[in-house]
C-alpha cells in the first residue's frame, strides 16, 4: 500500500539547505520510503520510529497507517555531507 508522505518544517529546511545532487538523492529515498519500499527494515505500525535511508540521512517519521500517511517529522544529515 502506497502511502502519502507529509513534511514537517524541519524537513523541508533541511532539504532545501542540501545541495541539490543530495536533495535529488534524499528526494527519491523518501519517496521510497513513502512507497513502503523496505530501505533498513520494516516501517511500524502506528507509532513513531526513526529508519536510516542508504544515504545515510535518519529520519524520524510517524506512520498513521489508517490514514494512509507517513509524516516525517525530522530529517538529520550524516555527518559526512
């Protein structure tokens, strides 16, 4: 099941503050990720939980699966940007 994806403020500064190869990369991971394609591990259920993208960027994310949304609340760069 396809699931649609909401972006928190923060998200969308980090986002925008990457360059944009980088941004174009995140970009598609989270689409991904929104797709309920398995990137590291399963997504839970229902609740809040953090999962690291092949690029490295964690992201923080609530799954409102009812609802057919996943919310990302926050998204953290990797230290080697």
């Amino acid at each position: 099941m396809a699931l649609r994806l909401q972006l928190a403020p923060p998200v969308l500064r980090t986002l925008d503050g990457c360059p944009a190869p980088v941004r174009q990369r995140l970009q598609a991971e989270l689409a991904a990720l929104a797709a309920g394609l398995r990137l590291d591990g399963p997504l839970a259920s229902e609740q809040a939980g953090l999962v690291v993208l092949n690029s490295g960027f964690q992201v923080r994310y609530r799954l409102e699966q009812a609802h057919g949304l996943l919310r990302l609340t926050d998204v953290m760069a990797p230290a080697a940007l």
